[in-house]
C-alpha cells in the first residue's frame, strides 16, 4: 500500500456524513457515532505508532504530490457535502432529532475539512493553496484564523500573549470565550498593524480582514437567498459547532505549557515539549497528523505528512476525539492532564495537590 492512500481513510467520514443528510432514521447519527464512539474506542485499545520516516523516506513522501492532491480534493468533497447538507435541510416536516444530528455532523464536517485542511494549506507559500485554505475556512466563518493562527499562535505560543493557549486550571467552556474573541481582535491588531507600516488607512481594499469579513458576510447574503432564512441559520449553527470543535482542539493541545521568559525579556525558542502530542494512528490519519502538533510548532513549514514523532514532546494518555471528550467534562479533565503533568515534571507536586483539593 502507498504511504499517501492511508490517508484518504479520513473520507470515510464523508461517506457517514452524506448517509447523515440523506436519511432520517438511525443513519442520521452514523458520522457523529463515529467520530465520538467508535474512533475513542478503538484508540484506547490500539498503541499509538511512534514511528518516523527515514530521512529517504522523508524525501520522497515531501516531494510527492499524491499528499497535496488529498487535501485538494478534501476541500472540493466538503463543499459538494455542505451542498447536501443545505439541501437536505429543506426538506419539509423534519424532525427535531434529524435536524439536530445534520447540524451537529455539519459542523463536524466543518471542524475536520474545512478548519483542520485549511490550518495545512494555510502554511504553505503558493498563492493558489492559500486561496483553498481561506475558501475551506469560509464553511466556518472563521477566516481570520488565516491571520491570526499564522501570524499570531505560531509566534506567541505558550506564552500568556496567545489565546489559543489555555492557562492552567482554565476550563473548556471559558477557553472558548477567551480564544474566540481574542483571535479575532488579535487578527483585527496584526492586520491593522500591518496597514499602519504601509502608512494606509484602517478602512482601505487591502486591509485582509475587511476582505475577510466582506467576502462571509457576501457568503451569508447568497446563502439567504438561495435556500432561506431558516436552512442559513441551521448553517450558521453548524459553523460554530466546527470552529469551537477547532478551539476544542487548540485547548487539549497547549493546556497548561509555557515557555520561559528569559533575561533579555524574550520568550524562549518554541520546542517540542511546548505542546502535547498524540501519536494514536486513526486520529492522525482523520486529521492529517495534526495530531503531532509539537513537530508542527518546532517547524511549522513541515508538511503534515513527514511530521515527526518528538520524544521530548509530552504525550495525550488517548487520541485526539477521546481528549476532546474529556475535556467537556473538567474535573476529569484537570484530575487526568494534571497527574500526567506532574508525573512529566510539567507541574510541581505541590501545586498539584493544591489545584485537585479545588476539584
């Protein structure tokens, strides 16, 4: 088998998402029992791989052009599913449930291929995979995580300057608060920056954030009129389900890691061990192996498909679906990361015991 075609197993999940948009019975769950039951439940049973390419292997997997044609035609089926999706949505007398599970396995959809295929496509330097990322972002209406992710996260990570690092003892629910409104004003301040540097007004055509919100807002206005008010708020209802399953995301990746303030004021260089990892095998492949999130924030201009597994990078006790459950409920939450933290002498004993006392 080729090493690309392990990765177009992450369609499967289209597959269970179109039965989810064409049936109103059982198999209107079939994506969401998937993602949420079957793939925790395997990877609590299977090793994760920790294996790496060789340096040969390496070369070859990067140059080959098989592993970006995947994450094109991922964006081309998840549009061609948010069609169905919206279609299937006005269908007259539907059910509570039925709506409630097309909703839910749309902004899964939304979270996984267009987020997650952006996040990859928006590293690259080719105009034409930039323009995917943000097209692949509008499903969600999250196009200034292109800004702010590449020219913010990446820079301040692990530092209390970055939103999308949850601070100790910080909950799920109040993360999302923090990291969805501090993103976008964070994206507002580099691009406003940026403008000021060129010595342009705020208000002007090349300021990238207008462009950003002209172009979801014009997306809105096509989409209430061609399939109406009701189906654009049942979208727009999916579209916060996908971008808080990516802020989900970004919270069980850097909750409760900092790197050092050092002498000169500067933050030490982004290694490793500023991120948690997971090496389980069906997380990697559905997400693209974002799930090596501490080789992507050492060297974030490394494609996804020869990322390294880092032995000094602290590792997820399960894969990414299973944190994110847990997460949802903190005091698992906190019991669970923080005896691994201080097992990894990521967190004094002392403090451990004082914030489980809290629980």
């Amino acid at each position: 088998m080729k090493h690309w075609l392990k990765y177009t197993t992450s369609f499967v999940l289209f597959f269970w998402a179109f039965m989810a948009f064409t049936h109103t019975n059982f198999w209107c769950w079939s994506a969401l029992l998937y993602a949420w039951v079957l793939i925790p439940l395997v990877e609590l049973t299977l090793k994760p791989d920790i294996t790496n390419l060789s340096e040969q292997e390496e070369q070859v997997a990067k140059n080959n052009r098989m592993y970006d044609i995947i994450l094109y035609i991922a964006v081309v089926l998840h549009y061609l599913l948010l069609v169905q999706f919206l279609r299937s949505m006005q269908m007259p007398n539907l059910p509570v449930q039925v709506i409630i599970a097309r909703i839910a396995t749309m902004g899964l959809l939304c979270g996984t291929f267009g987020i997650n295929v952006a996040h990859e496509l928006g590293h690259r330097s080719n105009r034409y995979e930039q323009l995917l990322a943000k097209a692949a972002l509008l499903t969600s209406l999250y196009t200034h995580f292109f800004i702010e992710h590449n020219r913010g996260h990446h820079k301040w990570v692990a530092t209390p300057h970055d939103p999308s690092t949850a601070p100790l003892h910080t909950s799920v629910y109040r993360f999302w608060l923090r990291s969805v409104t501090g993103t976008y004003i964070n994206a507002w301040r580099i691009v406003n920056k940026q403008m000021k540097k060129q010595e342009l007004p705020i208000i002007h055509y090349k300021n990238e954030m207008l462009q950003l919100q002209l172009m979801q807002v014009l997306w809105l206005a096509f989409l209430y009129v061609t399939v109406g008010g009701i189906v654009t708020l049942y979208y727009i209802a999916a579209a916060i389900i996908g971008f808080l399953l990516l802020e989900t995301v970004n919270y069980i990746e850097h909750y409760g890691l900092l790197r050092k303030l050092q002498t000169n004021g500067q933050f030490e260089r982004t290694m490793p061990w500023h991120s948690w990892n997971s090496n389980h095998v069906i997380g990697r492949l559905m997400l693209f192996e974002l799930s090596r999130h501490s080789d992507h924030h050492y060297l974030a201009s490394r494609k996804y498909q020869i990322l390294r597994h880092q032995q000094q990078s602290p590792q997820m006790p399960t894969g990414y679906p299973g944190m994110m459950l847990l997460s949802l409920i903190p005091p698992i939450w906190f019991y669970l990361v923080h005896k691994k933290m201080q097992a990894l002498g990521l967190m004094p004993a002392k403090q451990l015991s004082t914030l489980n006392s809290k629980l």
